[in-house]
C-alpha cells in the first residue's frame, strides 16, 4: 500500500492463460483500450480480461512477433524476426517477404510517416514500403513492391538498426523518423 492508502493491484498474463510465449517483445493499446501484446511465440490480444492468441498455425508468418503498428482503420501491421510484415485484418493474416520485394525478413519496428509509407529498421538497415502498394499486392493488383532503402551507402555509420532496445524507433512530433544503429541514432 501507498502512504495515500491506495493498493496497487498487479495482474500477470502467462503461457498459463493463453498468452502464445513467455516473452513479450512488443506492446499496442488500441484506441478503446484493447491491448496487442507480441511474444516469441505469437500474437495476442487481450481486452476486458479475455485473451485471444494467434500462432504461426494460424497463419502468423513467423513465431517472433518484434513490431506492431494499427492503422487509424484497423489493420494491425507485424513486424516479424523473420516471416516479413504482415497484416492482420479481418481474421486473416497476409504477408510480404524479400520474395514479393520487402528490403529484409527481419523487421524490428514499423513507423509511419505523413505520406502513407510505413517504416521498418533491420539489420540491414532502414528501409518504407508505401501501404497502398503493399495492399495491392495482397489483393492480387500487384505483383511486387519496391521499398526505399537505406544503409551505410546513404551516410549511415551503421546499416545494423534493430537496436536491441525498445522503442527500436519513434516519430517526434514534428515528423522526424528516429531510430537507432549500433553506431548511434540516425534520423
């Protein structure tokens, strides 16, 4: 208890009730609440005390859920540690991989900028695939997509961005993309 009397009241999420995996990598409170919690094992979603949970059975690209990002819409974008980007939207998962064009498999963060590109840092550097081109090439309008990338040809001291520290990335007020490197943080 505090000095004020107030109990602090902890609540703990495990394997044990459904959370996929025991290691939670990533973390997004939805507008109403809700919360997208990434773990080594899977994807989960926990509101009003109920735990949802989505594995690579499910058709999660990749068990090690590293990034999330909503769209003002819904869709939830997964950065994966080695299953590419995803999109979760209504129930179903779809993915683009180095194969369809994404820069690297590895995404350990996704940020949008004010022009409709999403954003991912990797260990090959930085790369934004722009989101109505990626939802082409789910719909089947498209065949693939070409990222803007970035890495020590560009002046970057380091292409190594995941960071190992989170948030591996933030967007300042003012729009500015920042992220880390290995090297320092590059923006």
């Amino acid at each position: 208890a505090d000095p004020g009397g107030h109990r602090e009241h902890l609540e703990t999420w495990t394997v044990a009730d459904g959370l996929p995996g025991g290691f939670v990598q990533a973390l997004l409170e939805e507008p109403r609440g809700a919360l997208w919690i990434g773990t080594n094992e899977g994807l989960a979603r926990l509101e009003g005390g109920r735990l949802a949970a989505w594995t690579t059975a499910d058709g999660l690209p990749d068990r090690s859920v590293l990034a999330l990002h909503q769209e003002p819409a819904g869709a939830l974008w997964i950065g994966t540690a080695g299953g590419g980007l995803s999109q979760f939207a209504d129930g179903r998962f779809a993915t683009v991989q180095v194969g369809e064009g994404l820069a690297e498999d590895m995404v350990g963060r996704l940020l949008p900028d004010r022009s409709g590109r999403l954003w991912m840092c990797g260990n090959r550097g930085l790369s934004a695939v722009v989101v109505s081109e990626v939802e082409e090439l789910f719909a089947g309008r498209r065949e693939r997509i070409v990222p803007l990338t970035l890495g020590a040809g560009d002046g970057m001291r380091s292409a190594e961005c995941y960071g190992g520290t989170q948030p591996a990335g933030m967007v300042t007020r003012d729009g500015h993309l920042w992220f880390p490197t290995i090297r320092g943080a590059v923006v």
